[in-house]
C-alpha cells in the first residue's frame, strides 16, 4: 500500500470529528437569540360583535322570559323541492307507457285533424252510401273465418255453427257479402266480433300494458299480439291474393277511411268535451274489452268486479253526495223529526227556523 493514498486518509478521519462541533458551534450561539423573551405577550384583540338585543319577549305569555333561549338558527337550509321534468306525467297502474302512448295520442290528433279526418269525410261525400255499405259488408265477410276458427279454439260450437252459416249465406246469396243477407230479421245471425286476442283473454292471459299506437289505436299487449295472428290466417291458409301487398294496401286504407268515417259522430261526443281525451278513450276501451272478456265466459256484457283504468280525473267521491244539494246546509246538522200530525193531514217536518215570507210581527 503506497503512503500517497495513505496519508490522505488518516488526515481525514482525523478531521470528521470535529466537523459536529464546528457545525453546531454556531447554532448555539444563535439559539440564546432566538429564545423567547421574558416580556408578556400584548392581548390579542377580536373583532366585537355589534351588541345584540335583548332576549325577544316571548309570544307565549305563560313561558318564563328568563328561561327563553333565543332561537337558534338553522344549521342547514332545508332542500329545495325540484320540479318534476316538464312533459313527464305520474304513471297509472296499467299503463307504464303513458308518457309515450300520450305522444303517440297527440301525434294522432294532429295528423287526425290534417289528413285522416278530412280525407274520410271527402271519402264519405263522394262514394254513395250503397257503395259504402258493401265495401263494409264485404270487409266484414272475409273476417268470417278467422270468427269461425277462434269459435273451436274457445269450445263454442254453438257460435261457430252460426258463424259459418253466415258466411256461407253472405258468400253465396248475398254476393260474396256485398249484401248482409245473414243480418236480415228474417235470418238473424248479426256479425259477431272475435279474435284470437279474445281467446288468449278466455285462457287467463292478462291485457298487459296499455298502448297506443299509430295506424292502431287504442289496444293492449295482448289484443296487438292476438290481432297480428289473426292478420296472418287469410295468407297462411288460402294465400293469392290476401298475401300480396296490392290487396293489404287498399283494404287497410278503405277500412280505416270507412271506420273513421262512420265513428266520426261517436267520437266528437267522447273527445270533445272530455278535460283529459286520452284518458277518456283509455278508459272507454278497457271498459268495452272488459264487457267483451266476461261476455265470453257467459257472465254477460258487465263490468261489475272489473277493474279497468278508470279516468285520473274523475272524483273517486263523486257519488258520495248529490250535486243538487244546497251549499249552504249544515252537513253536521241532524235531519229534523217529523211530527205526528193528525189523521187525514199530511206530516211535516219539524223546524227551528221561521218561514222568511212571514212578518214576525203578525200572531
């Protein structure tokens, strides 16, 4: 090992103890500087709060104003209530869709108003009403067989007998169903609706929700569902021509122009004065479903025990009291007796009040 790398060592680790003491030599001479000073620190001064009023007298004059606390005020502000989206509407029981199905009913309305009504009318003008009518009767027909079959599907053979034997008098006597020769009084066999809404209705399968739907109308899940099927068995089982496009096109256009000219009566009486149309015609439609559901289990055209949507406006306590009662009676006071008056005189009821007509002054 060569003296030049150890000499400058030793001379270092010599040296390293006393760089503490030289370090720290002057941190205490500044300390004693730092310290602090004997002399009492000056008082700090706050910011005095205006005087405040004496205790308020209290409103209650049987409390002891020496024991009243100033109220104290609230910690937090209570929340503020948000107001509920513009356009939004509660949901009824039955009808979750409301918000849409009250756009598509508006929706309706203005196209109703613009174009469908205008062009059914315009159609109600110009096509005589022989022609009309045959159109309906022969529109009416062709839906025979689709009454028919879900006559058997329902266990009515009774109905579907009469079903068929229309459509065989329409058919052939009445000219294809131009002429309702079924309808007549002689024969009596009226058109009868039915579907296979109204049979999945007789085996327990509920409405489901409620829906309004354009170039529809009024339905419900299952009446939607059930009239697709029965649109289905004319192509399915007979085909050319009812599959084609060139037949589905003019007879849904002649059947929605005639139905809405027909109807245009009934539902300027239901719309017009109602003060909520679309809960009017809600109502209106489950009511009549309804009847037509317990009709098919033969309990009659009733809608005792059903509980369809029933108009949100309508006062559940409407029938509680009469609309002819006088304002101005005391519902709390007691029906006055009647008097026992004698025999051959009729009995009249007892009152406090004299008659306004009479002069007191007079015996």
């Amino acid at each position: 090992m060569s003296l030049g790398f150890v000499l400058p060592t030793v001379a270092l680790l010599s040296a390293a103890p006393e760089e503490p003491a030289a370090l720290l030599a002057p941190i205490v001479q500044v300390a004693p500087a730092t310290a602090p000073q004997s002399t009492a620190p000056e008082p700090r001064t706050e910011a005095v709060a205006p005087a405040q009023a004496a205790d308020p007298i209290p409103l209650d004059p049987l409390v002891d104003p020496a024991a009243a606390k100033p109220l104290a005020a609230p910690a937090e502000s209570p929340p503020a209530i948000e107001a509920a989206p513009v356009g939004s509407i509660a949901r009824t029981p039955g009808d979750p869709l409301e918000n849409f199905n009250r756009r598509m009913f508006s929706a309706f309305q203005s196209t109703d108003r613009k174009f469908i009504r205008p062009a059914a009318m315009a159609y109600k003008h110009v096509v005589p009403k022989p022609v009309r009518s045959g159109i309906r009767n022969v529109l009416s027909n062709l839906g025979e067989p689709i009454v028919f079959l879900n006559d058997l599907l329902q266990f009515k053979p009774g109905r579907a007998i009469r079903t068929l034997v229309r459509f065989a008098a329409n058919s052939t006597i009445g000219i294809g169903g131009l002429v309702d020769v079924a309808g007549t009084p002689g024969v009596k066999l009226p058109h009868r609706s039915n579907g296979f809404g109204n049979t999945l209705a007789y085996y327990g399968v509920g409405p489901g929700p409620y829906l309004f739907l354009p170039f529809v109308g009024p339905t419900t899940l299952r009446d939607l569902i059930g009239g697709q099927g029965d649109g289905f068995v004319l192509p399915v089982a007979v085909g050319n021509p009812f599959d084609r496009w060139q037949f589905q096109v003019p007879r849904g256009v002649l059947s929605a122009l005639d139905q809405r000219a027909e109807s245009d009566a009934d539902m300027k009486a239901l719309l017009d004065g109602a003060v909520d149309p679309y809960a009017t015609l809600r109502s209106v439609y489950l009511q009549n479903r309804a009847a037509e559901i317990q009709e098919l289990h033969g309990r009659g055209a009733t809608t005792q025990g059903v509980n369809p949507l029933e108009d949100p406006l309508s006062d559940p306590a409407s029938g509680a009291a009469s609309p002819l009662d006088d304002p101005l009676s005391d519902p709390a006071k007691p029906t006055p007796a009647v008097e026992a008056a004698p025999a051959g005189q009729t009995a009249a009821p007892a009152t406090d009040k004299a008659d306004p007509l009479t002069d007191p002054a007079q015996p």
